[in-house]
C-alpha cells in the first residue's frame, strides 16, 4: 500500500530561490506541453507522444536561447512535468468515457505563475537523498532543513516539494507499507461500531459517547474577518496587498491544520479500538448547498471518512457505508419500528410502538451498525468485507508505535 508522509521544510534564501527556479521551470515545461497538445488536437493531427514531447520540449529546448535557463534545475523535475500532464489527459479522456468513477473533471489548463500552490517531484533516479545531519539533499537545491515531526516506515521511493498558499515548504515522501506489519501492530480487538456524524456534536457513537464539534472555522472567525478586512483595503498589486494576503492565507492554514490533526487523532482512535466501524455514505457536497454550508465545511467529514478508509485497509480493519437515505434518525433501535420523520430540533423522542425513549443522535448510531450488518460481530460472526481504496494523500499515523528512523 502506498501513503504520503508530509514534513516541514524550512530552507534558507538561496535555497527558496532555488525553488523558486524549479517552479518555475516545471511550470513551463508543462504549459509547453498542453500548448503542443492543443495545438495538435487544432490542426487535427495526432497528439505527439511523450518521448517526443520529452525530446522537443527539454532536450532540444536546453539548446535554445529562450529555454536555456532549463539547464538551471534537475532533469528529473522536468520529465516529472511532463508525466503529469500525461496523467491529467489520460484522467479526462477516462472522465469523458464515464471509466473513471466521480464527478466530471476538465482538460488540463495552463499554470500561472501566480498560482498560490506550486510543486516539483523528484523520484529515485534523481538521487536525492537523507544525509546524516537529518537534512533532506535536493539536486540543484542544496541540503534543506527538515522538521522530522516522525519517523518514516519504509525507505521513501520518491519526494514532491510543495510550497502552500501560506508560503510554507513540505517534503511529501511516498513510501510503501506492508499491510501485515501494520495490521500486527494494532492490538486485537472483536469490537465493532456505529457512527453518526452531527454539527452539534461532530460525532456520536453506538457505545454512547459524544465527540464534541471543536468548529475551528468558527472559533477562527474573528481573527479571519480582521485578517480579510486589511486585505480589502489594500491597493491591487501593491506588495502590503501581498504581504495582507498571506496574513489571510496563514489564518485559513491554521485552521486546516487543526482540523486535519484532530481528524488524525480521532480516526486512529477509532481504528485501534475497533474491528469494525460503520458510517453513513454522506453527500457532503449536496449537504454544502443548504443554510447549514458553513458548519458542514467546518466539520470536514469527508476528510475524516476518508481517513478512516485508508487508515482500515492499512490496518487490517472493516469500514462499511451505509446508504444515505437509510432512516436511520426514524427507526426505533430497540423495536425497530419506524415513527417517521422529525425536524432537526426534536433531540430526543419516544418511541410510539415500544415506549423507549431515545436520543436522536445515539439511536442513528445504532441503526448504522445494524444497517451495516455489524450488530452481530460482537458473536464472533465474520464482518462484511468491502473494497476500500487507497489513500494517496497526505497521511499519518498519529498515536500509533514509532518505527525505527530513516536514514
């Protein structure tokens, strides 16, 4: 299985500017490509391959007046351009033969070099490597400063340098993990579990407990409003206008970061104690379109249901969804008779058939795990499998045992 391990980078001014050059040559070489590709599909030829694409725009393009600056950066970083815009072709051309499953996606556009997230990706040919000092040696770059926040599990086979929105430096390393391993060091368990995510509270289980909704967006509002205040005051292309934008940018990473590690901790949480977790398959961008959008952003729930799909695969545990339009809120868990619909604002109700009398949100956790056919599991009956895609995106392993450090 492969994962993305994030760590901060913290490189000096002649390194940023080495960067900044490595962007920027990345960024060419790929608008180069999608211009030759268009430009092919408008004089209706066949689109030129890759080995022809790398040999026209790189190695032919170095010797050139207008392109010799690409001599400056890695070789690497630019092949790595031009794959990636290989796979954002190969994307939608899948998107528009309905292959690829999810929402319709577009051709690839041009890079503008005021693009608030910019990134290059060095693979194993491109010898990079983690010295002794813990600093990570980047060629061209120089040797970079690296907070080591964990350890790697695996020897990285390749590293991608992204710089944020917020002017901040990540290492990216893709590793490849053994889901054996990592299934022997979550301790066993036969337990299972129902979830019923919320607002009020981000999430109730089916055991009874209540996870408060930290709502960090809402916390944050006042500093960001003062934050986009001054930003909207300032002159249009000034740099105070610059300087006032990443003061906003800061704020919104902030916010991103805190709920991103709460989701970490609490989904890692979830995976150690039980076998199985059962949750409801939520339409988040329908749910986004009502008065409730703000609140539903700031919970991230789909962020969180994705980390704990990956984070079952690689742990040798059951994640199941249960249909949406499962009446898990109208069905009585102890009878299961169904009362009908209720408005958000009744909490607790009794049951009209049996006489119970619950609450709103711990009821749907139970109705989830019974939906999702774990009620039994506490018996020892076999949990119903399901294919769980890979996360390929920035991951953790918070609160989980240390490997031994990467050298």
């Amino acid at each position: 299985m492969q994962l993305r391990y994030s760590f901060r980078l913290y490189p000096d001014t002649g390194q940023q500017d080495a960067l900044a050059r490595a962007f920027g040559c990345a960024r060419v070489v790929f608008n180069d490509a999608v211009r030759a590709r268009e430009e092919a599909r408008s004089a209706k030829q066949p689109f030129p391959s890759a080995a022809e694409l790398s040999k026209r725009l790189i190695t032919q393009a170095k010797q050139t007046v207008e392109r010799s600056w690409l001599s400056e950066v890695s070789a690497v970083v630019l092949q790595q351009s031009l794959r990636d815009v290989e796979t954002a072709y190969r994307n939608f051309f899948a998107s528009l033969t309905g292959t690829r499953k999810g929402p319709r996606i577009g051709a690839p556009r041009f890079k503008s070099r005021k693009d608030v997230r910019q990134s290059i990706r060095f693979t194993a040919n491109a010898r990079w490597s983690i010295i002794s000092n813990g600093r990570l040696n980047l060629p061209k770059i120089g040797a970079v400063k690296v907070k080591w926040s964990r350890t790697l599990p695996t020897t990285p086979s390749s590293v991608t340098i992204l710089k944020d929105a917020a002017g901040r430096y990540f290492a990216s390393f893709v590793v490849d993990t053994d889901p054996a391993a990592d299934a022997a060091r979550m301790p066993d368990t036969d337990r299972t579990i129902g979830i019923d995510l919320g607002l009020t509270h981000f999430a109730v289980l089916s055991d009874g407990r209540k996870i408060n909704s930290p709502r960090f967006l809402r916390r944050a509002e006042k500093k960001l409003k003062k934050a986009q205040r001054e930003l909207s005051r300032k002159q249009k292309g000034s740099k105070n206008r610059d300087k006032a934008r990443l003061k906003v940018a800061r704020v919104h990473a902030q916010i991103a970061d805190a709920r991103r590690e709460f989701h970490h901790q609490l989904s890692t949480q979830l995976i150690s104690e039980n076998q199985g977790i059962a949750v409801e398959d939520l339409r988040v961008a329908e749910l986004a379109r009502t008065r409730l959008a703000k609140s539903v952003h700031d919970a991230g729930w789909a962020s969180f249901i994705s980390m704990l799909e990956y984070k079952a695969q690689r742990y040798g545990r059951t994640l199941v969804k249960i249909d949406r339009f499962t009446p898990t809120s109208q069905t009585c868990s102890t009878c299961g008779a169904k009362d009908g619909p209720k408005p958000l604002r009744v909490r607790t109700w009794s049951c009209a058939a049996c006489g119970t009398v619950h609450d709103r949100d711990h009821n749907a956790a139970l109705n989830v795990k019974t939906a999702a056919g774990l009620a039994v599991t506490a018996c020892r009956a076999p949990v119903r499998p399901g294919a769980i895609p890979a996360r390929r995106e920035e991951t953790g392993s918070h609160g989980l045992p240390a490997q031994a450090p990467a050298t």
